[in-house]
C-alpha cells in the first residue's frame, strides 16, 4: 500500500473523533474534569511509595497545588482563540503543571524521580490527551442530547405515535398572572394620566414598570423555562450510549498506536530511550496479535461482537500484561525500581489505557450508531412510558414558547415602553409627558390581551415589527436576504435569534444605532448585529444567554471600532 493511501486511512479512521472534538479544548469543564485523575496520576505513577498513606497525602496536596497552576491560564484562554491554539495550549499548560509539581515536592519532603525537563514533557502530553477526551466526551453528549430531542419531536409530529397522546395536557399554560400585572400597570398609568400634575411622574411609571418585569415577568419566563428542561433528564440517554457501545467493535490497536508518544515518555522515564523504544515495540506487537486471535476465535465460535471486545480485555490483562511485567523487570536499569513497582506501574498503565479505550469506544458508537441508537430508545421504553415523555414533551414545548413570548416579547415591550418614559423626563418639554404616557398605554394595550400561540410568521414581518416597537428610540436598520420575506423552517428561531441580539444591545449596551445583516449561505443562515453601544458582560446567566447557547452555539460578542459586533450562525 502506498505511504499516501496509509496516511488517508490513518485520517479515516481519526474522523469520528475529529467530529466530536471542540474547537476550543481548554475549558473550565476540562479543568475541573481533571482534578481527580491528576490527583490519581501523582500518586500511582509518581508516588514512589502508594501504600505508604502517609505519601500519598503528601503527593494528592502536591498534585492539587501543582493542578491549580494552570487555573490562571484556563481563565484566559476560556472561549478565546483558536482550535489550533488550544490544543497547543493545552501542552502548554500539562508542562506548566509537571513543572510546578517537580519543583514543589521538596517542599513537601519528597522527590519527584524524574528531572523537570522529562516530567514536563510527560505532564503536557497526558494533558492533551485528557483535555482532548473531556472535549469530545462533551461533544457525544451534546450531539447525542439534540439528535435525541429531534427524535422527539419527530416522535410527536408523527400522527400515528400522536395518537398515544392525551389531548387534555394541551394548551394548559395559565396565563392569568401576567395578565392581572399588566391590567394593575395599565390602571395606574391612566389614573396618572387623568391626575396629570397630581399623578405619577415619568421616572416613577419607569419604576412601576421595572417592578412589574423584576417581579412577575422575569422570574415566571425563568421558571417556565426551568419547567420546560425538566424532561430530557428523565429520559437516561446513557442506557442507549451503553448498549451502543458493547455492539461496536473496540479498535484496540488503534488506541495503541494513538498513545505511543505518552508511552513511550512514560517508559523512558525508567529507563534508557533504546530501552523504551524495544519495550514498546513488543508491546504493540503482542497487543496486534492478540486482536488477531480473538477475532479468530470470535469467528469460529460464531460469537457477538460483546463476546469479542471482552475477550480483547480478557487477553491484553491477563497474557500482555505479566509479560510486559517481566519484560520490564529483566531490562530494569533503575536499582530503585522494585517488582513490586513494576507490577503496581504495569497494572495503572492497563487501567489507564483500559479507561481510554473505553471513552474512545464511547465516542465510535456515538458516530456509527447515532442513527440505531435513537431507534433503540424506542425499544428501551414501553408503550406507558412513552406516552408519558411524549405527553411530558408537548408541556415541555408549551412551557417553552410561553416562556419566549414573557421574555421576547413581553418583557421587550416592557422595556422599551420604559426606556420612553425616561427619555421623556430627561427633556424639558412638560407636554411630551402626557403623550408618552399615551403611547405607552397603547403598548400596555396591547399586552393586556391572552396569550395565544401564534401561527408561524414570516420572519421579515416579525422583524419590522421589532423596527417600530424601538421606533423613537434605537434606529434600527435591517438588512435580510430574500429568503425570510417568506415562510421558512427555522424562520422563528432565526428572527427570535435577531430580536435577542438587538434588544440586548439597546438594554444593555445602550446603542443608539444598530444594523443587522443576514444572508444564507449552504443552508446555513449568517447573522451579524452591529450596534453603537458598548459590551457589557455579566456573570448572570439569562434566558437570552441560553437560547443562543442551544441554537447557535457559535455566538460571539466583541468590540471593535464601531461599538459592538455580535455574529452568530443556525441552520436555515
């Protein structure tokens, strides 16, 4: 075979796992996720001493300390930059921790057995390689979590499974609450208005309005929210990621060959570089062989693939490893490396790799199975239960979209109508009061009226609506490609996507100006929201915030010499 085609099927076969992988690594997810295998780490292959209780608190403070070196670095490189710079970056940083660890242990009364120079190398690349995994364990999880809603919803549009469904969980929201605060709001901005001098003054509506969204509209479109999440927990996806992964063959020697570079430093660690090299070698020509005899037997014994992946774990524990073990022990160099060690450093090596074959294979079933996994979720449950997360699904939808209305719309309204008011009392002309006042009644008017789900809109109409309610206020420009002056898939999310981004830059940036671009490229819908105001960020995480993490993932929020540029992408 040529050296080209064997690159390309090497490429081929890292593709599942390249699909998975974030493009940005370092996370504080990944941080977090971390601390106890680095803690492990310290004290199976670094403590010279494991059943020594003593040491090994000595070497879990050390590998703690020598964890939270990196916590500064995380914190800057936490959803910044490039895939390219974070997996750089995350060497980096598994370097600066080996560093830190080496340097500190006399501190503590022990010695690290391996110089800084070697522990370095060694630390950054078990951080890479764990920094990688955490990224596209959360990656199977995220894809595997939406493919499953879809599959949801497919579920309940089918007319046949609707069937399954009570009709009396539909159209359940109450909408009495709000309803009654907006009446009480409207009330008093008219007994103001007929009052005039005697009645409430403009900062004081303001006031009355920013209560009325702090206390009834805010937390309810949170809470509903809450309500409406509540479902997809109780659905227990990783029964289907089980059974997926004991029907996908593990690609042991694979595994191998990826983590060469990480054993190879870890066996130089304890010997001569020829020494690690030869070592190695045989390791991989043991492991090769051995894949090929349990296949054999499979075949023969006519057995599952279940039956061939435990027979691969079967002989990598039980014949690779105690020869590895003696192999080892006859090409010691290292006076201070008892058998003992060699059996404890042999029997964490199998676990480790045991425990990335498995994470690996997770991922695998994910890629190749996504399709047989959802199907099998409709075998894993009986017909009640699904009855149950369907009827749970369609409250779970309704809660949903009550809780964007309080917060798209209403509360916008809300907000602008209070943003009027305070612009008014800020001029000097006393008759702009009264019909301010008038205007916002109108707005209020309008609210009053009982929430009904509304028809799909065309999102042109839906977003010259957005115009005119912040009319006298922010100067908004639209610029839409011909595709939303109509009826489309995802025009509400698009347009819901493009009224957050404005209405967060006018409340919270205090823009003046914005101009929104769109245009569809490859099925995929670019918006990008351009405004003078200036970027605020908060530590409180609103329901804005998560609508854009669920349907674009990719937002981002900078400044530049305009102002602020938020740029987004979704499926159109």
């Amino acid at each position: 075979m040529k050296p080209t085609l064997i690159l390309i099927r090497i490429k081929e076969s890292f593709l599942p796992y390249r699909s998975f992988l974030h493009e940005r690594v370092v996370t504080w997810e990944a941080f977090w996720s971390t601390i106890p295998l680095s803690v492990l780490t310290a004290i199976i292959f670094i403590n010279p001493d494991q059943f020594n209780f003593r040491n090994s608190l000595l070497w879990t403070a050390i590998a703690l300390i020598s964890h939270a070196s990196m916590a500064p670095f995380v914190h800057y490189l936490n959803k910044r930059f490039s895939g390219r710079v974070h997996l750089i970056s995350a060497f980096v940083l598994g370097t600066i921790k080996g560093s830190v660890l080496n340097l500190i242990a006399p501190v503590f009364l022990v010695t690290d057995p391996l110089p800084i120079y070697f522990r370095a190398l060694n630390s950054g690349l078990v951080f890479l390689y764990l920094f990688v995994m955490v990224s596209m364990i959360k990656g199977v999880w995220g894809k595997f979590e939406k493919n499953l809603r879809d599959f949801l919803v497919a579920l309940v549009s089918n007319k046949s499974i609707a069937q399954l469904i009570s009709s009396k969980n539909r159209d359940q929201i109450d909408d009495t609450p709000r309803q009654d605060a907006i009446a009480k709001l409207g009330k008093l901005l008219e007994d103001s208005l007929a009052k005039e001098s005697d009645g409430l003054t403009l900062i004081q509506q303001a006031e009355a309005i920013d209560r009325v969204i702090a206390k009834n509209i805010r937390p309810n479109s949170s809470q509903r929210w809450k309500e409406a999440e509540l479902i997809w927990p109780r659905i227990h996806p990783w029964r289907v990621l089980r059974k997926s992964f004991l029907e996908t063959r593990i690609p042991f020697f694979l595994y191998a060959l990826a983590l060469t570079p990480l054993l190879l430093t870890g066996r130089s660690a304890y010997g001569s570089l020829f020494n690690s090299i030869l070592l190695l070698s045989i390791t991989l020509v043991i492991i090769y062989l051995l894949i090929n005899l349990a296949d054999s037997i499979s075949i023969r014994a006519r057995k599952d693939t279940r039956f061939n992946n435990r027979l691969y774990f079967v002989f990598y524990v039980v014949v690779q490893g105690p020869i590895i073990a003696y192999i080892s022990f006859v090409l010691n160099e290292d006076p201070y490396l008892s058998i003992m060690r060699i059996v404890w450093l042999q029997i964490g090596s199998m676990a480790a790799f045991i425990g990335f074959a498995a994470c690996g294979t997770m991922v695998l079933s994910a890629y190749e199975e996504r399709d047989k996994a959802l199907e099998q979720l409709r075998s894993l449950l009986p017909e009640e239960k699904l009855r149950e997360i369907l009827n749970a699904g369609i409250n779970s939808n309704a809660e949903s979209e009550y809780a964007q209305y309080l917060h798209a719309e209403v509360q916008a309204q809300l907000t602008a109508s209070k943003l009027l008011l305070l612009k008014a009392a800020d001029s000097d002309f006393s008759s702009m009061s009264t019909e301010t006042t008038r205007k916002v009644l109108e707005r209020i008017d309008h609210l009053k009226l009982p929430y009904q789900k509304k028809d799909i809109r065309i999102p042109e109409f839906r977003l010259n609506e957005l115009v005119q309610t912040w009319r006298g206020l922010t100067r908004i420009k639209m610029d839409l490609p011909a595709e939303l002056s109509q009826t489309c898939r995802n025009g509400e999310v698009i347009s819901q996507l493009i009224e957050e981004s404005v209405i967060n830059a006018i409340r919270h940036g205090k823009a003046k100006n914005v101009r929104v671009i769109v245009w569809i490229e490859e099925e995929i819908c670019h918006i990008e929201v351009q405004d003078d105001g200036k970027l605020k960020s908060t530590k409180k995480r609103g329901l804005g915030t998560t609508f854009f993490e669920v349907f674009a993932p990719d937002w981002k929020l900078k400044s530049n010499e305009n102002g602020t540029l938020a740029t987004m992408t979704t499926p159109f």
